[in-house]
C-alpha cells in the first residue's frame, strides 16, 4: 500500500498510529516541496519568455556562445563582421539577462538549448 501512495505522488506514508507532529512535519515538507516546484516552473517559463524573445539569429549566436566559439570563430562559421557578433552577443547577454558566460551556459542548459557550431544551429 505505502509503494501504490507513493507512485502516486504521496509526499510521506504515516503508519498508525502516528504522532501529530509527524503529520504537521509531513504537511509542511510538502507545503515547500510544492513551493520550491512551482517557484522552479515560474523561473523556467520566464528563461523560455526571454529565449522565445531572441531572434533566430541571435539563437544562433547564443548557441555559438555556449559552445564556447569566440566571436571571431561565430562572425567565420556566418559569414560577417565579428563586430556584428559583438552586437548581436550583447543582445543576447542583455536579453537573457545572463551576466556573464558562466550564467548563460547554465541558462542554456536549463532551457535544453544544445550547444553547437554557428554555422551548423
């Protein structure tokens, strides 16, 4: 019975009898459960908000950026300037709100986002 509970998503099994403070332990560890869940899906749909709101190009750019290519090696596999890549990287780092690469890559990582060769995104 316990294993059935929770497979479907019981937090605590309580065998009788219980104390009541095992319940209100069991109550409040799924209260934050709960919480730190629904705080995780609100910060995943506001990285996908900002990510939806990259152009393709600067996808590109991100994904180039997470791969770890310099802008040099980005403006190469696209064919442009590396000052365009300069640019479109600020854009990038602004509108993800990353402050550093660091930041990025592990924003990249929650979104799923591979990184990958400019010219092959």
């Amino acid at each position: 019975m316990s294993v059935r509970a929770m497979k479907a998503g019981a937090v605590e099994f309580l065998t009788k009898p219980f104390r009541e403070q095992e319940l209100l332990d069991a109550i409040r560890q799924a209260i934050e459960r709960d919480r730190a869940s629904r705080r995780d899906r609100q910060e995943l749909a506001e990285l996908r908000r900002r990510y939806d709101a990259l152009t393709p190009r600067e996808r590109e750019v991100m994904a180039g950026i997470v791969a770890g290519l310099l802008n040099k090696q980005i403006a190469a596999d696209f064919g442009t300037s590396e000052a365009t890549v300069k640019e479109q990287r600020g854009h990038v780092m602004a509108k993800m709100r990353a402050g550093s690469v660091a930041e990025l890559v592990r924003i990249a990582a929650r979104l799923g986002v591979s990184p990958s060769r400019a010219g092959s995104a």
